[in-house]
C-alpha cells in the first residue's frame, strides 16, 4: 500500500473510532434524559445495579427506546447509503422516494381492515409494501436509464399518493387514529423489549445483506460492463440491494413509522472524508445514523417537556433545509 494511502486509512479508522466515541455519548444522553433526568452514573448503576433506584427507569423505558432508535437509525441510514449508491442518485433516500411510504400504507391497511395491532403482524405487511414501492420507483423512474430527476419525480408521486392515502384510511377508522397517532409521526416512545427482539431478526439480516454488497456496489459504480469484468454480477448486486432496502426500511418502518431525512443526511455528511468507496462510507453511515435519530429524539424531548416531539417531526424540521440546500447544489 502507497504510503499516503496508508496515511489516509488510519485517518479514516482514526476518525470511525471518534464517531463510535460520540455514538456512545448520545447513547448516554439517551438514556439519561426524560421526565427525570439520571446522571452517567445514575445510567450506569441503572445499567448493572438491580438494587439501584434507576434500574426500573432505565430497563423499562429508556433503554429499550435507546436501543430501537439504535437499529431504526442504522437501517434507515444504511438504506439510503447502498439506494444512493445503486441508483446514482444523490437525493435518494427511503422516505423522498415513497419506500417508508409504502410500508406505511401497508401497515395501515393491516391495522384498519385486517385489525392486526402488534409489530409481528405490521412487519409482514411492512416488508411487502417496502418491497413493491421500490420496485415501482426503479422500474417508474427508467430502471438501468434511471437519471436521479426521473427516480426523485417516480419517488414524490408515490410517496404523496401513498401518504394520502394512509391519512384516507386513518381517518375512517377513528380507533385506529387513536392507536396509530404517535407511530403515524413516527415515534419511539412505545418502544418495549419485545419490539426490539422482534425487530432484531429483520435489522441484522438487512445489515448483513446491505455490508456485503458494498464491494460489489463499488464495482458496479464503474459501469454494468466494467463490473462485469472484474466478476461482478448487475442483476444480483441490484436484487440483494432491493432485499436489503426492503429488510430495513420495512422493518424500521413498522417499528416506529415513517422518519425522514435520515438515509439522505447521513451518508452527505460523512462522504466528503470517506470518499465514495462504500467499505468506509457504510461503517460510517451506520454509526452516525443513529446519532442523528437518538439526538433527534432527545431535543424531542428537551423542546416538548413536559411532554416531547416525535423524532420523526424532529428529523423532518432538521433535514428539511439541508435537502434545499441539496437540491441548490446540484443545480
């Protein structure tokens, strides 16, 4: 390896250590903040101490919530890493090109015609609505040809119409509104062990299918034939994308409901340092992912004391002017 090549590896592993750093820093901040606010000692004897005052406080609430909004971070964040880089398109994102959407329109339907009301019922239909949306939005926006315009104008009008009708079909039911109106926000304040246990299977399969595609992604980048030659295969690659989207963004979806901003933001902020090459960029992108959605969810909570804003309004507000921005620079 040449020596600045090397010089900027340990940069970059310097710099993974120091978001796993902050990682664990908000974590704590997780944690600790809520109707009582616990110390890092008070969340650290709440952590392994039984006998100590916080161990109810940080086992049935915060930690639980801690850790969905953990994995419902990677997922969303990973998933709009590997969409950007298989689409060509700097704007993609789960939740611009209507992939939450769809999961939530599935879910949606599952609550109010077929009164399923637990996560293991929303997955399926979650991941079946996942599933259809981003094989809509590729084949709508030209597939191959795909131009970034074309998938971001495929991905509004799902995502609109797919959003309306979910308010349609909320509205009609006004149990459902009641049950689903914080996950409609998208929300971890209903997180409970069981939810994350449940989730586990889908992240870690999604995490697992979206990490190895990162190489090959990397050749495909370079072209269908380019990939080819250097043993690549376009159709697989592209098909272990849509399963891995499709695992993460269906299962964060029907754990907490739809949340924006997280898969465009990330993978922006950290590509400046890592380059394009996705065997940085993902490991990034899955650390600082949640830090922004567990940070979010905090302010959420700071600004909506005594109460809290849903992490979903939060994002939206914080990733609102950076997509403008966005869409300014690529004028």
């Amino acid at each position: 390896m040449p020596p600045r090549a090397g010089r900027r590896s340990s940069v970059r592993l310097l710099g993974l250590v120091l978001a796993l750093g902050v990682l664990v820093a908000v974590v704590v901040l997780s944690i600790g903040f809520g109707a009582r606010f616990l110390s890092p000692g008070e969340v650290w004897a709440g952590l392994w101490d039984p006998a100590s005052p916080s161990y109810r406080i940080v086992h049935d609430m915060r930690l639980p919530r801690t850790l969905l909004g953990l994995m419902v971070g990677m997922a969303l964040g990973l998933a709009g890493a590997i969409m950007q880089a298989l689409t060509r398109n700097p704007l993609a994102d789960p939740g611009l090109l209507g992939i939450n959407a769809g999961a939530s329109a599935a879910v949606a339907t599952a609550a109010v015609f077929f009164g399923v009301g637990t996560f293991f019922g929303y997955v399926w239909f979650a991941l079946a609505g996942a599933a259809i949306v981003t094989a809509m939005v590729y084949a709508v926006g030209g597939g191959r040809s795909a131009t970034p315009a074309r998938l971001a104008l495929a991905g509004a009008a799902l995502n609109a119409t797919l959003l309306s009708y979910v308010s349609a079909v909320l509205l009609a039911d006004t149990q459902a509104i009641d049950r689903m109106k914080f996950w409609t926000a998208g929300s971890l304040a209903s997180a409970d062990f069981a939810t994350v246990e449940r989730l586990l299977p889908f992240f870690a399969a999604g995490l697992l299918t979206g990490l190895l595609v990162a190489r090959p992604l990397n050749a495909l980048s370079l072209g269908d034939d380019a990939a080819r030659a250097l043993g690549a295969r376009p159709a697989v690659i592209r098909a272990a994308v849509i399963v891995a989207v499709t695992l993460l963004c269906g299962s964060a979806t029907a754990a907490c409901g739809p949340i924006v901003f997280v898969g465009l933001l990330i993978p922006h902020m950290v590509r400046p340092f890592t380059g394009p090459d996705l065997r940085w960029l993902l490991p990034y992108t899955a650390i600082l992912a949640p830090v922004l959605l567990l940070g979010a969810d905090v302010l959420g909570r700071i600004l909506g004391s005594p109460g809290e804003l849903q992490v979903g309004t939060v994002t939206a507000v914080l990733g609102g002017p950076l997509f403008l921005y966005l869409v300014r620079a690529a004028r």
